[in-house]
C-alpha cells in the first residue's frame, strides 16, 4: 500500500489540493451569495456588474439595450432594442467557472509569483472572455430566437470551457512544476 501512495503521491497531491482549494472557494462564494441577498445590488454585486457591463458592450457594437430587474427570480433582464431575449443569473456571472480555473492552477502550482499572476490575468480574461460571450449570445438570442437551445447550451459553454482548458494546458505544458 504504501508503494502505492508512493508511486501515486503527485495525483494524489494534485487531487486533494484540487478539492481542498475548490471546496473552500466554493464555500466562500456561496457565503457571499447568502450575504448578497437584499443588498443593494440585485441579484448580487457581481451579475449585477456583468450584467451592466454588458449592455455597455452591447451598446458599443450598435444595439439599443436596457437591463433590468426580474420581478419573479433573481436574474436581470436582457431586453435588446425592445425585445426580450434573456436574463443574466448569478451563474451568468462567471465566478463558478473562475473558481474551478483557480483550483486547477494552484493544485498544478509552480513559483508562487508566476501562479499569483497566471492566476490574476486568466481570471480577467476568463471574465472579459464571458462578456463577450453574453453579447454575442444576446445578439445572436435577439436575431435567431428559434437556436435558443443550440446557442445558449452548446456553443457558448464550449466557447468558456474551451477557454478555460486551453489556459489549463497553456499552464500545465509552460509554468506549472510537474515531474517530467
């Protein structure tokens, strides 16, 4: 057994460290949810961040967009020159899969400094990435409403993970400390 641990002991770091360091930024995250809760922004500070700066972008390539509160959940409205095409919810805003980005980077960590600002510039890009993936998802809501299906659950989520891996093997192959 002990041969076993020995042998294995770099998956097993980068496992439990993986699930250590997601656990914990997932307890935190919905923490701050709970808190969030009737504050002053809605849904929360951050969707509500999103969801402004997105219709700022939207408004930049051309479409008249307004943002608003939803009356019966906790999302924000997408209306797109006078048309409703989709609500941003606190899943919208991106933490989750910034969170599951972080607990990668550092269970595969190399020097402190270069993970701290790996981890730092792939969060905003990760983020800047996601707004422009809103965008074109509102643009593409608002003139082709009948691929609701295909855009929001396949070609959009392939466009954030596929991000996300590619700066996981970006990471992995360049900065991270593994035994080759």
């Amino acid at each position: 057994m002990k041969a076993l641990l020995l042998k294995y002991k770099p998956v097993i770091k980068f496992i439990l460290t993986f699930l250590l360091v997601y656990g914990v930024l997932s307890l935190a995250y919905s923490y701050y949810l709970d808190f969030s809760k009737g504050g002053a922004y809605y849904p929360d500070l951050f969707t509500s961040l999103v969801a402004e700066q997105s219709q700022n972008l939207l408004e930049v390539v051309g479409y008249k967009t307004q943002m608003m509160p939803h009356p019966d959940e906790p999302s924000v409205k997408v209306i797109v020159e006078g048309k409703y095409v989709a609500r941003v919810i606190e899943g919208c805003n991106g933490l989750s899969i910034i969170i599951l980005f972080i607990a990668f980077i550092i269970a595969f960590a190399g020097r402190f400094k270069t993970t701290f600002i790996y981890i730092l510039a792939g969060s905003v890009l990760l983020y800047v990435v996601n707004l422009i993936r809103i965008v074109i998802l509102s643009i593409g809501l608002y003139h082709y409403p009948w691929r609701e299906e295909i855009l929001h659950s396949v070609i959009f989520p392939a466009m954030i993970y596929g991000m996300v891996f590619l700066l996981w093997m970006f990471w992995v192959n360049r900065f991270s400390h593994i035994n080759k």
